[in-house]
C-alpha cells in the first residue's frame, strides 16, 4: 500500500504540471474556523509546502486564514517549548543531587520534545520548502484535480477516503481506505469507480518493507524523473445532521507490483498513467472497461529505491 508520498503540494507546480485552477472555495473551506463555534478547532493536517505557496502567492483570503492559523500555533509552541525547557533544567538540577528515573526521564523526554516543537517552529517560518514539507500521510489534505463543468480544477482533499453516505466511523472501522485496489474496483468501490475520479501528482512514493525481520522504509522513484500521475477515486461527504463541514476525501489505486518493488519486498505498486489519458481518466462516463485499459496502458518507469531518512 502507499503509506507516504512526496506530492505537488503547492497549487503552482501543480498548474505547471497540470494546466489546472485552484478551486479557492473549497481552499477557503478546508482552512476556515468558526472560533465563536468552536474555539478549540483542531488545524487540518496539510503539508507545510501547500501554506507555504499560498502565503507566497495567494489567494489572499486563503493567505488570511493559514496566517491566523500559524500565529496561534506559534503562540502554543512557544509556550511549550518553554514548559519542556523547565522540565529539562529541573531534571539536570535533580540529576546533580541525585540519579532518580523521574530525573532521567524528564531530560529525555523533555530534550525529545523540545527538538520536535523546534522543528515544527522552523517550519512555521520557512519561507522556501524542503523537500520533507511536501510529504503527505493518511489523514493530510492534498492537492487532487478532478474535471468540473469541462474545466481540470485542483481541490484539497483528504488522504483517506470516506465515500458518501457512510458514517464518521467509517474511518476507523476501514483505515486502510486510503488505497484502493484496481481488483477491488468493481466491488467495494464500485460507487465511486467509473463516476468520480482524480489525479494526484508526485515525484516519490513510500512503502513499509520488512528486511531481516526488521521494518525499513524504503522512497521508491522513477528513475526517468517524471512526475508521476497517479489514478484516485474520490468522494464528498456531507453529514446528515449537519454538525460537521463537509468533506472531501481520497484514494489512490494501486495495481499489482512492478518487478522491481515486488524485488525490494512490496506486494503494490501505484498507477501511474500515461498523459494523454488524463481527461478520459477524469471523464469516465461509467465506462469501466475504457477504465481498465487506461490502467492496462499505464506508464512503466524503473522505480528505483533507497532507504528513506
């Protein structure tokens, strides 16, 4: 399954890419916070490159609402950071009367805390991405274009889809919804196939393997360096009772391997189509059989891997 991805997080590259617009309606939406409602809203999970290409370029209103949401995050952070800073120097204090567990953990624990909370602080301030900023997981929203009154369009979606009609619980009760497999097309996604389809767009897909009994994570590429466009389905949920916004989510398809991530340990391989089918992908007209071929005549780079940092 792709567990991880280095995605076209900022909206720019991925109109290069792509020739798409931004749907800024649903940017606005996902960023926006109703603190009179719910003051203890929690920040959607994003990759730090997509807040850094708005904030660089706009829209403006999209600007507003990820500032706000860094000034407060800021604000936690640096109050934390000088709670754990505390905690470390008190431990020292202790640790000169007398070596106690309490003592050592504290300084442990607390350094561990302090590196990530300095690290996430870096991150608010950057103003040009790493390469680590564009990294998504299941759960964080990402750019995904879809076809929309003739026109390809970008919306942030969720990494974990969640099809129409189902409950909250959906989530829990089938986490691995973030993938869907091309043989499981036509029976447990047969709602969303050949109806709602997107494209995500990424240059390094991510994989658990196990090597010598131990889990390695291993960054999977394509060795001619070609952004890779990979096949998704997708849904809008919109809750019944209306106590929730509404939500768009995501899978992406995988295939069986290709020989070289089947060599490296993995059982999937993303599908990664050719160009020229994007519009008939995000135009399928339930035409399941086109569908299939699209995927027969999918692109075949060399994957090449590495031990990810």
């Amino acid at each position: 399954m792709c567990y991880s991805a280095q995605v076209f997080a900022g909206f720019r590259k991925f109109q290069r890419q792509t020739g798409s617009k931004m749907a800024i309606r649903d940017y606005v939406k996902l960023f926006w916070r109703d603190m009179g409602k719910d003051p203890h809203a929690k920040r959607p999970k994003v990759p730090r490159a997509m807040e850094i290409d708005v904030l660089q370029f706009g829209p403006d209103e999209v600007a507003e609402l990820i500032r706000a949401w860094d000034a407060d995050e800021m604000t936690n952070l640096s109050q934390e950071l000088f709670k754990q800073k505390k905690r470390v120097a008190d431990g020292q204090r202790k640790l000169l009367e007398k070596v106690t567990k309490k003592a050592q953990d504290d300084v442990r624990i607390g350094t561990d805390k302090m590196a990530r909370i300095q690290a996430r602080i870096d991150a608010l301030k950057r103003t040009e991405p790493k390469p680590s900023d564009s990294r998504i997981f299941p759960g964080y929203f990402v750019p995904v274009m879809v076809m929309e009154d003739g026109e390809r369009v970008v919306k942030p979606m969720r990494y974990q889809c969640r099809p129409a009609g189902k409950p909250a619980f959906y989530d829990t009760k089938f986490p691995g919804t973030y993938n869907a497999r091309r043989d499981n097309l036509e029976g447990f996604w047969k709602d969303l196939f050949g109806q709602q389809h997107g494209l995500m767009v990424a240059d390094v897909f991510y994989e658990n393997v196990e090597v010598d009994g131990k889990n390695q994570v291993l960054a999977f590429t394509p060795r001619d360096h070609e952004p890779m466009l990979i096949a998704c389905l997708w849904s809008k949920w919109t809750d019944p009772k209306g106590e929730h916004p509404d939500l768009l989510s995501f899978a992406a398809i995988t295939d069986e391997p290709e020989p070289e991530v089947a060599a490296a340990g993995h059982d999937r391989t993303i599908i990664n189509i050719r160009p020229e089918h994007v519009d008939a992908w995000l135009n399928p007209g339930k035409n399941l059989a086109a569908m299939q071929a699209i995927f027969d005549d999918k692109r075949h780079p060399y994957y090449e891997h590495r031990q990810a940092a």
